[in-house]
C-alpha cells in the first residue's frame, strides 16, 4: 500500500504542476491564435509591396521583400514550437526572439528605400507588427513554464502507469486475503 501512496503523490505532484500553470498555457494559446491570424495577412500585404518593387526597385530590395516572406513563414512555425512546450520550446522562443528583431529591423529598411505605394503599404504592415509585439514576447517569457508543463504531463502519463500496477498489485494481494 506504501508503494501506491508514494506513485500515487508523484501523479498528484504532476498533476498540479500542470493545473497550477493552466492559465499560462491558456494565455499562451491565446497569444500564438493572435499571432498565428494576424501574421499570414502581413505576409500577403509584403506580396504587394514585393510586387510593386519587382516594377520600381532594385534587386537587392526585391530580394529583402521576399525573404521578410520567408522569415514570417518561420516565425509562425516557431511559435508553434514555442506552444508545443518540450526540448525545443526553449530554442524556438531563442529564435522567435531572434527573428522579431529580424523582422522589425527589415521591416524599418524596406520602408526607408520603397516607392510611395510600398511605402504606404508598409506602414499599414508596421503598424500591425508593432501590435505582434506583446504576444511574441508573452510568448518568449512563458516558453520556460510551457516546457515545465509539457514535462510534467508526459512524467503524469509514466505515472499514471506506476500508479494502475501498484494499485492492481494491492487489488491482487486483497483478493488472496479474502480467499484465505
């Protein structure tokens, strides 16, 4: 019976890692959502302004317009890296963090060198990334608790095992007392 209550404490333990951090992870679903909406429609007004470039810019910005595509792609995937908790969360807020100040700083240099439809279009795309600001860094700031969480609910999972034997083994050593 001492081996359920000691399986049976590390489940709860588990458990209420997972239950104490519950609106971190639902705050942090919130933040990837916003992110997640908002950022493809950046993507397609970056399209625009690569179109326009292609008629009245050089290479070189045409170029910087696609890879902002690209590096928006990959922001949205690292976001839900960050989200799925676990080894790589950590790493992916690292390059989340990396690749905000990324994008900002493109952003900023596209704008400065455009024609004057780009340039209005920018403006409409900095005004919506400097909204993203918060919930990147919400995201980057919860990545540790959202790891923490993620372990403990695989840890819960082996657990829960633990506690179903120990518990089936003092359901067998009951059911031979009761027979003798």
């Amino acid at each position: 019976m001492g081996d359920l209550n000691k399986a049976w404490a590390r489940l709860n333990a588990d458990l209420g890692k997972i239950t104490a951090n519950k609106d971190a992870v639902l705050d942090s679903a919130a933040q990837a959502d916003a992110f997640s909406q908002k950022m493809p429609l950046l993507n397609s007004r970056i399209n625009e302004v690569v179109n326009i470039l292609q008629q009245r810019g050089s290479t070189a910005q045409i170029y910087d317009a696609s890879q902002q595509m690209v590096l928006g792609d990959r922001l949205i995937r690292r976001v839900g890296d960050v989200l799925q908790g676990g080894e790589n969360s950590t790493a992916a807020a690292d390059g989340l963090a990396r690749d905000s100040a990324t994008y900002g700083s493109v952003l900023t240099s596209l704008s400065a060198g455009a024609p004057v439809e780009g340039k209005q279009i920018l403006a409409e795309v900095q005004k919506t990334w400097s909204q993203l600001d918060a919930p990147v860094h919400k995201l980057i700031a919860a990545a540790p608790t959202l790891v923490a969480v993620k372990d403990s609910a695989n840890q819960s999972s082996l657990d829960s095992g633990d506690v179903l034997a120990k518990a089936k083994a003092v359901a067998d050593t009951l059911g031979r007392i009761r027979t003798a």
